[in-house]
C-alpha cells in the first residue's frame, strides 16, 4: 500500500484539478481521470467536482490493481510507481506491454525466464518473470528496466505526437515530467 501512496502523491502535482483543454483527447479531467473514466467507474457527477477520494479510488482499481503492481511493489517500489504512471498517461494495457517486451528482451535468450505473451495483462507469468528478472539481476536490473520503460514510453509520446501533430504541444510536458 506504500507503494501505491507514493505513486498518488507523485501524480498530485502532474495531474492537478479540473481542465478540459479542447485539445486535449480526454475531453473533461479532473486529478488526471477522464469523464469516460470516471463514469465508466460510476462517477455520474459534475467532473469539476469530482471528490479526490473517487479519483484515488479510480486510480487504485482502473490503473494499479488492473496491472497487478502490489507483487511488483513488494520488490521493485520504483518499477510499479513508473508502470503506474505509465499507465494513468499512456493506458495500463500500454504499461504492461511495456514491461512484457522489456522482460522478454532482458531475458538472456530464455535462459532466464521464457519470453511471454505481449498481451499488456500483468499476470502470473508476467510476474514470475519480474521475479526471475530481479533475482538474476539484483538491485542493477530494477535501473536498466526503469531505462527501458522509460524509453519506450519517449518514444512512445514521440510517435503520437508525428501522428498526431495537435498533441506536439504537449511532448515537452510529457518528456519533461513523465520521462526519466
């Protein structure tokens, strides 16, 4: 539960209040939750006055337990904060295909753990290869995998933006605050 507090409160200055910048996708946002997520979640209200605690609790079941990061958390803090974030800003199947091609990449060939399914749903194998991962690579491997995430996601926001030229203006927000 640590872990995912931490991971709150590191969002809280990114994502803030209420917006509902015309282009932005997600249309009307308050704490960084959109309006088809918080009414797919059963908010019915007004999003500007959308109560912190819904947010959280949106944020608790759509992003951190639809990845199932409390077994990541319990030996890699930082590697569940990144796929978190990744997901309440890219999409949780986003994050965990992130992390899915990263393990089956670091891997060793096989040797280690066998490649999975890149499906984006972090599940018993997924999590089995991040603790075959971690234990292979001791406390180095939580910084390259950290340097992986992290690169697919730049490079992520980079393609959106050459796809999508209206979201240019926010690539430098995104690399600035959401890439390390």
């Amino acid at each position: 539960m640590q872990a995912f507090d931490e991971a709150i409160a590191a969002l809280k200055p990114i994502e803030g209040g209420y917006t509902n910048d015309p282009a932005d996708s997600g249309g009307p946002t308050n704490y960084g939750i959109t309006e088809a997520t918080a009414r797919a979640f059963g908010y019915d209200g007004d999003m500007r006055a959308m109560p912190r605690d819904v947010a959280v609790w949106i944020y608790r079941k759509r992003y951190w337990d639809a990845l199932s990061l409390d077994p990541l958390a319990l030996l890699a803090p930082d590697v569940a904060k990144e796929l978190f974030d990744a997901a309440v800003n890219c999409g949780p199947d986003t994050a965990g295909k992130w992390l899915q091609r990263s393990l089956n990449v670091l891997n060793q060939g096989g040797t280690t753990y066998p490649d999975m399914t890149v499906d984006g749903r972090i599940g018993p194998m997924t999590v089995a290869a991040f603790r075959a991962y971690y234990v292979a690579r001791d406390g180095e491997g939580v910084k390259v995998l950290l340097r992986a995430l992290n690169s697919l996601r730049g490079a992520f926001y980079i393609g959106l933006a050459e796809s999508q030229p209206k979201d240019e203006r926010f690539v430098y927000g995104w690399l600035l605050n959401r890439v390390s």
